[in-house]
C-alpha cells in the first residue's frame, strides 16, 4: 500500500505500545477494510493532525500483541 501523495510504502512502526500505521485519513477506510479482512486487530487515534496544509494523518494501532512483521507483509500486499 502506498501513499497517494508521494508514492511510498507505507510503513509499520513500532513503539512500546505496539506496532503502529501512520496513514492519512483520506486511506482510512481502506486500511480498516484491509485489516478487518485479515483478522487484524485495530484501534485508531480519536486524532488527525495536518502539518503545513499537509493532508491529516492519523495512527492505526494494531496493539502490543499486533504483529508488525505480518502487518507489513498485508500492507506490501496491496498496490
């Protein structure tokens, strides 16, 4: 999956929390669908934030027991 705006993989991150997706709102609903249609358990921010007139983005967590290997693996998956 890439972001329309400049062409690049979307990336899985990680923190203590968890593994996370930093996406713009504007791909929301289809990485929910996407999750959703692999079973992957999410939670996203009550929170989008624009930058510099940049579009808002917003954080899809995937929890302390998500998989990031496994996340990437879907999200590389997708064109």
């Amino acid at each position: 999956m890439k972001s329309p705006h400049d062409d690049k993989p979307i990336k899985v991150g990680t923190t203590s929390a968890g593994p996370y997706i930093r996406i713009t709102v504007d791909q929301l609903e289809r990485l929910k669908q996407l999750l959703t249609a692999h079973d992957v358990k999410f939670w996203v921010d009550h929170y989008a934030v624009s930058i510099d007139g940049l579009p808002a983005v917003t954080d899809v967590n995937l929890g302390r027991k998500g998989d990031p290997i496994r996340a990437q693996a879907i999200l590389d998956s997708v064109d």
